[in-house]
C-alpha cells in the first residue's frame, strides 16, 4: 500500500466556456496529476455540454471527473449550474464519503461560502479578484481579505507582488500566502524563432477590456498595408460590454479579408493553433493592464511556450518579467501596426523579441508549478510515511535510523538481508507491500531486487558506497524504477555516473555522518602525540602494512610511539582466509609483527562500538588504503581532536582538507615528526567535521531526499 494524498478540486467556473477561469480548471488537475501519489476529484460547476475544455482532463490517471449533474440524481436551482450553496453542500458529502486531506477551490462567492464550513480547515481557497490598487481597497474588503487569511490554513496567490499586496493591506507576515502562477503544459523542443507564415493569433474571450474591437480594427489598417498577413481567432465567449454587440463582431470576424476564425476549440486545438501562427496578441486595455495590475496573463506565457513574440501593453510587471527593452511593447492602434510590419519582416528582431519571451515563460510549466505547490500540498498529509531500511549491512546508515524511528512522521521497518544478495524474500515482500519509502543500503543486490520490485507509487532511494563498482549489481538495476541515487562523496558520484551510466538528473551526493558530539571527548594524556591508531584492517586493500611501515620508522626515532589497530582479525572472517592471496598476506605481515623489536608496541585492541572512548587515547589517525569511498575513521578522529593521516586514495581532496593529504609514507612520518610535542587538532579544525558531516547536517539532507 502507498500512501495517497487525496485532493478535492472545485472551481466556481463553467467548463464549457473557454476563458482563463476554466483553462485554470484544467490546469490545476493537470499540475496535480503530476504526482502518482496524488489523487484528485474534480468537481464539476456546470452541465457538460462541449468537451472543449473538458477533454484535457481526458488521460490524467490520478484525476476523477464529478459530472454533477449526471452523478447526482437530484434537482437544482438552475438546471445548467450549481450555485455556491450547492457546491458546498456537495463537496461536505463528499469529503463525509471520502475524507480529502485538502480541498481547493477559486472563486470569491465558494470561499465566503466556505467560511462557516467545518471543510475550510483543510481548504486553500484561490482569489484573483481582489483590488489591485491598495489606495483604493475599501475597510470592508479588508475586513473580509484578513477574515479569509485567519480562517484558512494557506491562501494562493497568482503573483509575488499580489502576496506583497495582500501582506501589506491586511497587515499579516504572509506566512500562509503561497504562490499559484498561471501554468502551461510541459514543452521539450526549443522552437527554431522563426516567422513563416506572416500570421498573427488570439485565442480567448471577446470583451472591451480585452480590446477586441480594437485588435480586429488594428488588423484591418495591417491587411490593407499587407495582404499576406493573416490574424488566427479562437473563442467564443462574449462578455459584459460586448454582449450586445455580439453579432455586429461575429460578423466582422467571419467576412474581414484575412481573419481566420476558428470558434470554440479544445485547448489543445488552441496550442496547436498558436504553434502554427507567428505573433501573439496580448494587448489589453489600460484598464486591465497598468502598474497596478498584479495578474499576469496565462496567455502570453502560451504564446511565449511556442516561441511567439507577443504584442502587449507597457507595466512594470511586464518589464520585470522581459526587460524594459522588450520591442513589442505598445500602446495604441499606430504602435501596434507599425512594430507589427518592422518585427514581421526583420529576422534577428523577431529572434530576439520571440525568445525573450519562450525563456520568462519556462518557469511556469505544469511541472515547475507542481514542485513549488508539492510543499504546500503535502503539508495536509497527516499520515505517517512508512520507510523501510533494506541491506545486509547498516552500521554507516545507523544513526538516521535511529533518527526516523521514534519520528512523528514516520514508521520505520528494517529488511536485514544476510549477504550481497541473500535474504528473506518473504519478509522482503512484506516491507514491499507496506512501504511508502525504501531506502536501499549499498546498492548491492538489495537495490536490483527492490529497483525490479517496486510498486507504482512508492520510491526507492539507493545509497551507494565504493564496494558496488567491483560488482555487476547496477548494471542489473531497473533504473526507471529508482527515484533517487545518494553517492557518499563527489568522486563516487562521477565513479558511479560514468561506470555505470546512472543519469547524473537521478543522482545526488550526501556525505556519510557521524556524531560529532559522541566523539568530542577530553584526550587520557599528553602521551597521545605518541599514538598512532588505525581502524577496520581488513581486507588487504586497507593496507595495514603501510601503517607499520609509518610506525615502524616512526619508531626508529623514538620508542615511545605505538600503533593502535582495532580491526576484526583475519581468522574473524572466513571467507576472507579462503583467498589464498588474503590469507598469504596476512600470515606475512604477522610473521613481520612477530619478529620485530617494535612488538609489544603495536596493540591491537578489540573489535567493537566503544570508538569514542577509543580515539581518547589516540593522537593520529591513519587512512592507509588503496581506495576508500569516504573512510569514515578519519572523520570521526577528527571530531575527537585527532590528526587525520590520509594516504591520498583517489577521491580524498574532495572529503579531507589538504593539509592532511599526503602522497607517500615519508610524507606521513614527516609530518608527524614536526608535530611533535603538539596536543592534537586545533579547535578551530576540529569544527571542520561538525560543520560538514555531522548527523544533524546529514540526516536533514536525507530526510528532505527521502520526502522530495
């Protein structure tokens, strides 16, 4: 089972009439259906009598259409509508029945509605009729303004400057005021910038402030100076002042020379239209577009998508969003003609004009939108994420374990594999089936099982080491099943992306952790600049044998010095001694122990938890290995006070400071030699673990990767 954020979607609009209200409608479901987690009811205002808008709603999977008057077997108030009393008492039924974690409708009259509704706990309603000009909002707009931002949880707003608006007229912090821009489909292809067929389009409703009279009779004065210039018209909706001048319009459009209307069509009809024309028309009348106005047209960004130069009316916002210099700027019929004829016919004009636009309308895609409302959304989520820990070995991955455990957000399970690629399938299918969230441990045999296992719906993290590269498991994950990919450093980032072609957009690099605090402990003794310590000898690769070399000339100069190894043995490991080439190695390397003068001054001390207590008596740690993903060891001696030695294995300058690099073994007992006398790390470099790899640090990284 996945967990499900159910959302309920109501817009006061009607459906079959093609205006910015309804195209939001559309939108707003397809933005949701974004997430697999997310499922939405969209309730319908009006009767279905087109399928032009309607249509765009035809494939989303987490969407679910309420055709009201076809699921309800009841009479309304009006047989074409329900009113906002209806709506309420329909979306109450509804939230009884299906118990939404949030609720968003648009719309002023729904939202006052909703104020005596037990729903406006979980409701985020969304005004765009609200009074642009601060001087002139009435006390009683600001009344009700600050009674719907005390009573909802989160309010949307179009545009950063009508949050600013809002949180100065009201007089609020705007904490709760969350940003919904006008959102147009995802787009992939760069459009080439070019004019080929010398048309122009609009698409949308037909009223005076929309200066539909003044577009067709700007048109005419082009047509008669060009006549291969064509204006593309889609829509049909008439409003207010132009009602009565419907026919007198229609008539216009369907008999001017050169004026290519096409109706009422579905928006993705629309699109198409717009791909296939070559300048928008965005220009609208000063009483809609001035520097007061905070709305920014849905329009102009679907122009802009395309790669269409846009023809609009000079405001601040428009110069904010595409320069001051942006060409087609106008404000009368003589401005529009003339910056029309010179853009048509000039290439680098038109070029430069057209991608201005397309790049300030990238930032509002569906997908774009959805990430900056994902936070808001999920924030209704009061279920616990269920998160599973899969992997044979969890001891560098322990402390956020034990993080998300006892976590109010969370439920934890553990599927503990018994080796790369041994475990209980059993269990593991049962932490498959209750998860939300699996987190992969190595990306061993764990990650190929979990990555060809994995349920719509949920997501799957692997944290990959350095072991992974000397198998063949990535190369058998099901890539498009895995969300995410933590590299534990920078090098094993580029290791991974170029051994195994893992897409760099899946991949992210969080440091291993470690508790700085537990290790920040007083030293035993002035006695520890003679301790050399070094953790985790097996297998060969970690090179014990560089670390008695140091040692050992160490040694030579004064027989105070001592190596600390705590490590398992060889004889710990089985499958380790049937290596002949391991075992040969280590029976070597003691019969060189056993036979020096130096014996009694290596000290190997027991396996086991208690490092804090370990690295108070040791003044350096080495890192002697052939190769390490990130060595964990080092950084812990480093937020004990002891000096970290690194043998520079690939990799190391991007985890270790420089200063603790070293290239050969007389480097390394040089170094030491003239620290002689001194006590350990400095304060100020011992910080340098707890302001970078500290379990606070790493586990908020990991948490967020976990819930993004």
């Amino acid at each position: 089972m996945t967990r499900k954020l159910k959302i309920l979607l109501y817009g006061d609009v009607d459906i079959n009439i093609m205006d910015g209200s309804a195209v939001w409608l559309t939108s707003m479901a397809n933005v949701l259906n974004k997430d697999e987690n997310i499922s939405v009811d969209v309730l319908l205002k009006a009767r279905i009598k087109n399928r032009n808008l309607l249509s765009e709603m035809d494939n989303l999977q987490q969407v679910n259409i309420i055709d009201t008057f076809t699921d309800y077997n009841r009479k309304f108030a009006n047989g074409n509508r329900i009113n906002t009393q209806e709506a309420v008492q329909l979306m109450e039924e509804l939230d009884q029945r299906n118990d939404y974690h949030c609720v968003i409708v648009r719309g002023f009259q729904i939202v006052m509605n909703l104020l005596e509704s037990p729903l406006s706990r979980k409701t985020i309603p969304y005004i765009t009729d609200i009074n642009h000009d601060k001087d002139s909002v009435q006390e009683d707009e600001k009344a009700t303004l600050k009674k719907i931002y005390d009573l909802f949880p989160n309010m949307f707003v179009q545009t950063p400057e009508t949050k600013e608006l809002l949180k100065e007229v009201i007089g609020v912090d705007g904490k709760k005021l969350a940003l919904l821009t006008p959102m147009i489909p995802d787009f992939d292809q760069t459009p080439d910038f070019t004019n080929k067929n010398n048309s122009m389009v609009y698409t949308g409703k037909f009223a005076k402030g929309w200066y539909t009279e003044e577009i067709i009779s700007a048109f005419k004065v082009l047509n008669g100076k060009d006549r291969s210039l064509i204006l593309n018209v889609a829509g049909d909706k008439f409003q207010g002042e132009l009602i009565p001048e419907k026919e007198k319009i229609t008539n216009l459009l369907k008999t001017q020379e050169g004026i290519n209307w096409v109706g009422a069509i579905p928006r993705s009809k629309s699109l198409k239209f717009i791909d296939q024309s070559d300048i928008g028309i965005g220009w609208r009348s000063e009483s809609i577009d001035n520097d007061s106005s905070l709305e920014l047209s849905t329009k102009l960004l679907e122009y802009g998508r395309f790669g269409k130069p846009v023809l609009l009316r000079r405001t601040k916002m428009y110069e904010k969003l595409l320069g001051a210099d942006y060409f087609l700027f106008v404000e009368s019929e003589e401005d529009f003609v003339e910056k029309t004829m010179e853009i048509m016919y000039n290439r680098s004009l038109y070029r430069k004009t057209a991608k201005k636009v397309y790049e300030a309308s990238k930032y509002y895609t569906f997908s774009s939108a959805y990430q900056r409302l994902r936070p808001v959304l999920w924030n209704f989520y009061n279920e616990k994420i269920k998160l599973v820990f899969a992997g044979h070995d969890l001891k560098f991955i322990n402390m956020a374990i034990e993080y998300f455990k006892p976590h109010p957000g969370f439920e934890v399970k553990i599927d503990k594999w018994q080796g790369h690629n041994n475990h209980d399938e059993i269990k593991s299918k049962e932490c498959l089936n209750w998860a939300d969230v699996i987190f992969c441990e190595w990306g061993l045999g764990n990650a190929v099982w979990y990555s060809q296992n994995k349920k719509q719906g949920q997501k799957l993290i692997v944290r990959m080491h350095g072991q992974e590269r000397l198998t063949d498991y990535p190369n058998q994950f099901k890539m498009e099943n895995i969300n995410k990919v933590i590299a534990v450093s920078p090098f094993i980032f580029e290791k991974f992306h170029h051994l195994f072609q893992i897409p760099r957009e899946k991949m992210t690099m969080i440091y291993n952790l470690v508790d700085t605090n537990k290790f920040n402990k007083p030293k035993v003794n002035s006695q520890i600049q003679y301790n050399l310590g070094i953790c985790g000898v097996l297998p060969s690769l970690k090179r014990l044998d560089r670390a008695i070399n140091i040692f050992e000339r160490l040694w030579e100069t004064d027989n105070r010095y001592k190596l600390f190894v705590k490590s398992k043995m060889p004889k710990d490991l089985p499958w380790l001694m049937n290596r002949e080439s391991e075992k040969q190695y280590y029976e070597d390397l003691f019969e060189r122990i056993n036979k020096a003068p130096w014996k009694k001054n290596l000290v190997f001390d027991q396996h086991g938890s208690n490092m804090e207590e370990w690295f108070r008596k040791i003044g350096y740690i080495l890192s002697t290995s052939d190769f390490e993903s990130f060595h964990l060891a080092p950084m812990e001696g480093m937020s004990s006070g002891s000096v970290p030695l690194v043998l520079h294995w690939t990799g190391a300058e991007t985890i270790y400071p420089r200063e603790f690099l070293f290239e050969n073994e007389e480097q390394v007992v040089k170094a030491i030699l003239q620290r002689k006398g001194k006590m350990g790390l400095s304060e100020s470099m011992k910080k340098y673990p707890y302001e970078n790899f500290d379990k606070k640090i790493i586990i908020k990284k990991l948490e967020n990767c976990i819930l993004a």
